[in-house]
C-alpha cells in the first residue's frame, strides 16, 4: 500500500478464496475497513482500484523474511488479525511415512510459522488499539488426532499452542485472542477440487458462517464474547472448549 490509512483496519490472511475471501467481502461490505493478505488476489478485486473499505497485498506466507517484511511496512493502524490460510499439503490423506521433507516445510512453513511470524511482527500495532483482537480460524485436527494428516494437524496445532501463549503474555484489556474450533467440514474451493466428481457436500457449511462469527466477535470488543476457543457448531453457536491451563 502506497500510503498510510490513519483507519484501523482489519487483516486478513488467506484471502483469495474460502473462509478468509467471504470474510474480507463481508466486513468490507459492511463499511468496516480490512486488508486482504493471500499469495493471489480474489476474483472480486481483479482490475478493482482500493477503497477506503477494501484493500489487498501480496504476500507468501511461507517465506519468512517476506512476512517480516509485510508486517513492518504496514502504514495504518491494525486494529485486529483474522487468520485463515492454510496449506493441506499434498492431494489426500496418507501415512506420515509418506510426508516428505518438501511438504512438512510447505504445509508448517505457511499455515503455521508463516502466519507466527505475522502475529509477531503485528502485535505492537495491535495492542496499540487496545483491545486488539485476533482470531483464529482453527481446526479440529488441532486438538484432535487425525490419521493421515500429520503435517497438517502439526501446523494447526503449533498455531493454536503458539496464540495460547500471546494470550497469557496480555490482559483481555490489551488483546482478545480467540480460536474458532469447527465442528465440521466448510465448502470452499479447495475442498471442492479436492473432492471426487459427484461429491455430496449437503452436510458441509457455508464460508459465510464464518463472516457472521467474526462480525459477531468485532462488534464485542467491549466483551460480550469472552477471549478463549470456541467449538462451533453447525448453526453457528459457539461452546466454550476448556483448555488445560495447568499440570
């Protein structure tokens, strides 16, 4: 972005499709201001000039310095980090045997350290707008074992472990971490090309469940909704998942 945007916006990773993209269009059609980050720019914005509402940057969360980069060159306030890219790693679930070196550093590089690498560098404008809010679009792999997804369920699993520790480091009144733990499958592209041809996706959610939450959550920064991980259901409640806080 070429200037500063003295408007606290909120930043978006993983935002040219699924969970992060209906978030980005929703809160920008809402008149809250956000910034997409994601490797590939929606559709939605193509030939599309920024607006005081919207804008997109590039970047590739699984090259480090890059991220570091991005988080230090930001020029407006940041008033909260929506995390929601992700990286499967290779077509289908397969034995941890047969996970090569080439896809643990792609699948842990991007969806994990990549976007810890982003928190990081962002907390300082984050808490400068007290209470800053970030929230993470986990997984049930993250709390869960899952057969055939070790990398995948390493990379939600760091991130999870690693916002519980920002949380411990502030009080609610200088960040709000919040980790959105699905109950079930979402329809998005991804899972659509990754799904046999004539694949029943009756039973999987709408990415614009997600949207409602995080609306839901930016609008009860005063508190309504506490900080913490939430299991979410399939209508869109959210269940208080208690985690261990002591041995």
């Amino acid at each position: 972005m070429a200037t500063a945007n003295p408007t606290p916006r909120v930043v978006i990773t993983g935002a040219s499709q699924g969970i992060g993209k209906a978030i980005l269009l929703d809160l920008a059609r809402s008149g809250q201001p956000v910034l997409g980050l994601s490797r590939t720019q929606p559709q939605e914005l193509a030939g599309t000039a920024e607006s005081d509402h919207l804008a997109w940057k590039h970047l590739d969360l699984s090259k480090g310095s890059d991220v570091e980069q991005c988080a230090t060159s930001l020029e407006m306030p940041v008033r909260a980090l929506i995390l929601s890219a992700v990286d499967y790693g290779s077509s289908g679930r397969h034995p941890t045997a047969e996970t090569s070196a080439k896809e643990w550093q792609q699948v842990v590089g991007t969806t994990c350290i990549g976007q810890c690498v982003l928190v990081s560098g962002l907390l300082p404008k984050l808490t400068a707008n007290s209470p800053g809010i970030i929230i993470n679009i986990s997984s049930d792999v993250a709390i869960l074992p899952a057969a055939g997804r070790a990398a995948y369920g390493a990379s939600k699993a760091g991130l999870h472990a690693m916002l519980r520790a920002v949380a411990a480091e502030f009080s609610p009144e200088q960040l709000r971490v919040y980790q959105l733990i699905p109950t079930f499958q979402t329809l998005t592209e991804g899972i659509r090309s990754r799904r046999p041809a004539g694949f029943d996706f009756s039973n999987y959610a709408d990415p614009a469940l997600f949207a409602r939450l995080a609306q839901q959550i930016l609008s009860s920064s005063g508190g309504s909704i506490a900080p913490g991980s939430y299991l979410i259901r399939r209508d869109g409640s959210l269940d208080p998942y208690p985690e261990t806080t002591n041995v």
